[in-house]
C-alpha cells in the first residue's frame, strides 16, 4: 500500500492537514469531451490529474509548501453542445465555484491559489481579476499547462485538440487508453473570415462545423516517448513557478 502523498489533499487526513504549513494551493480544472475516436472523454481530465500530481511532486521535493486540490471536471462546452455528451458548465458557473473555493482556501488562513487549466475552452483572467478585488489578500494565479513550454520542441505537429500532443501525452500515462488505429485524421476546417484565420479577431468555434471527428490536428506521429520527454519538461518548469509562488511577497512582487 502505497503512503499518502502530502501534497495531495484528496489523499491526506485531517491529522496530517490540521497543523500543515501551507503556501500555495493548486486547483487543477479540467473537462469531459470528445477527444476523436481514438481518445476517451475524460482525456483533460487525465492530463491535468497527472500534471498536477507530477509537477507538485517535483516541488514539494524542493521544500514548496503546497497543497493540490481534487479537480473539477467539467469545463466550458459552449461550442460543443451538439456533440453527445461533451459537458458543459458556463464562465458564470465557473465564477460561482471559484468564489467559493478562494473564500474556503482564505478561511484556511492560505492567500495563493493557482488555477491549473486542462481545457482550452476554459479561460479563469477575467474572473481573477473580478475575485481579485473581491478577496485582495490573495495572490491569484492562473496557467494553461500545455503552454507551459514550447512545442515545437517535441512534436512535428502538436495539434490543438487530440492531435499529436494530446495522443502523445496519453500514449505515456494512459497507454490502455488510446487505440491509435480508429483515430480520424483530425482535419480542422478553419475560418472563412481571414481575420479570423490569421488569428487577430475571435469567434468561437461551432465543432461540429470544424471537425468531422471530434479532432484537431493529426495524432498519426504521436508516440509514448515524445510525451515522456514533454512532460518531464512541463513538470519541471511548473515546478519552479510553484516555488516561486509560494516564496513571493504578495506586497513585494515587482523590481
């Protein structure tokens, strides 16, 4: 049997939580949606578990005092309501649950919280600064895990959903999940609006207009090892922001 880890809270007992010094909390958040045909709905939801787990692993070993929370799960869908099952809560309901989560972590006499996002339809900026003028003693934080580090270092093309990125990251950590063989060829149908396209203006995707399969991007050179190698880069790299976070001064944070 393995011993709990202590910078997971799910895993932790109140014994070992009620006198804990705490830092930093990490919120990881994540989504369930179709991720082709190759990638199971919970593919996010995966990533930002083992991100989060991993990356806080790597930090509490450097003495970061920090703490992970249980994911949420659900993310925003908004374009995908015609796609079976893929789930949706709205911003505002992101708003809801975060407010409450800040309030409960700032009860606990913690005043850093990063959001870990997992989703690219989820975006926490606008209501961080909204909580942050609600809670001003907290320093609050978000980063997209896939962004951590550049991918063109790992990947010849890493894909903007269950692409070659995606499906190598699951070839690593969730290998009896991925049947490459019934992926499609994850061909995205861009914008006809060249504003758009060229990516300076924004509306949001209609998926089913965009992919015949769920997929965005080719997952065919995709390997286990590749995502090893991203991975351990991302890890990392999260790993020396959370210690950075925990040892700033919310006061004094600008030179």
């Amino acid at each position: 049997m393995k011993p709990p880890r202590p910078y997971m809270l799910a895993e932790s007992s109140w014994l070992l939580i009620k006198d804990a010094k705490i830092d930093l909390i990490i919120l990881p958040w994540g989504a369930c949606e179709a991720h082709n045909y190759h990638l199971p709905y919970d593919t996010d939801n995966y990533q930002v578990d083992y991100v989060a787990a991993e990356s806080a692993r790597i930090a509490h070993q450097a003495e970061a005092k920090i703490m992970v929370l249980p994911k949420i799960p659900f993310g925003v869908n908004t374009g995908q309501m015609d796609i079976t099952l893929d789930m949706n809560i709205y911003p505002s309901t992101q708003q809801i649950l975060l407010r409450d989560i800040i309030e409960t972590v700032e009860r606990a006499g913690i005043n850093k919280l990063l959001v870990l996002n997992g989703h690219g339809g989820n975006s926490f900026k606008t209501m961080l600064r909204e909580l942050g003028a609600q809670f001003p003693s907290m320093l609050l934080t978000t980063c997209d895990w896939f962004s951590v580090v550049d991918h063109s270092q790992y990947f010849n093309e890493a894909g903007d959903h269950a692409g070659e990125l995606e499906t190598s990251v699951m070839m690593h950590i969730h290998p009896d999940l991925v049947d490459l063989s019934k992926a499609g060829d994850g061909k995205e149908y861009k914008s006809k609006v060249k504003a758009i396209r060229d990516g300076w203006a924004w509306a949001e995707r209609r998926w089913s207009q965009v992919s015949s399969d769920t997929g965005a991007g080719n997952p065919t050179a995709s390997s286990a090892s590749k995502g090893e190698q991203y991975l351990h880069a991302v890890t990392h790299q999260l790993a020396i922001f959370y210690k950075e976070l925990c040892d700033i001064d919310p006061t004094d944070m600008y030179e």
